[in-house]
C-alpha cells in the first residue's frame, strides 16, 4: 500500500463539557459539547449525523446516555454495510449501563475487527 493512498481520518466527539474538555486537551479538534436540556436529542442527531457523513472522520465517540436519547441512529449507523466511521460509546461521568464493561468492549472490537482485543 502505498503513501498516497493511506488517508489520516479524524476522531470526533459528542459528549457533555467533561468528555469534550478532555479530548481537547488529547488533540481531538472535531468536537461537540451538547448542553443539557430539552433539545440534546435533536442536536445530538444532527452532530452524529454531520460526522457520519463526513468522509475525513474515520471515529465517532459518543457518551453511552447520548447513544440512548439518538435511539434507533445510532444502530442504523451500525447495521449498515459501511465500515467508517465507527462509533464508540464510552461511559459518562456517572458510570456505565454495562455490567461487564470489559465483555461489553471484547465484543465490540470482535464485531467490527472479528478478533478480540485485550489490554
């Protein structure tokens, strides 16, 4: 594979104040802080939508609660037949819907890699 043809995609992150704070000081630029109130669900459709049209942003990093209130988007995204960007749900501040969140990640990276991945 040559030099021209490998394509450097971006991180992107839609999270609360906390979350983004964080990634911005790790470098991520594509970022964006939902605030929270009545119209979160709405803005965080449409920012997962922008970044999942985007053809420079190969990751989307999303809170858990987020992932929740863009209901059935975000499996939309995730049954389709495209493989970029994927989506990442991490855990907010207040903790994690998943019991085993150790099993919750090897499953995950087996779905999309179709190998587990363990640190």
């Amino acid at each position: 594979m040559s030099e021209s043809s490998v394509k450097n995609l971006e991180v992107a992150v839609i999270g609360d104040n906390e979350l983004v704070s964080a990634l911005r000081l790790a470098g991520i630029r594509r970022t964006r802080v939902i605030p929270d109130d009545r119209t979160a669900a709405d803005e965080i459709r449409t920012s997962l939508q922008e970044y999942m049209s985007d053809p420079d942003v190969g990751v989307v990093v999303l809170l858990e609660e987020f992932a929740d209130l863009a209901g059935s988007l975000v499996l939309q995204y995730r049954q389709s037949k495209s493989v970029l960007p994927v989506i990442v749900e991490v855990p907010s501040k207040r903790g994690t819907k998943h019991p085993d969140v150790v099993g919750y990640y090897k499953q995950f990276s087996r779905g999309f890699l179709g190998f587990d991945i363990e640190i």
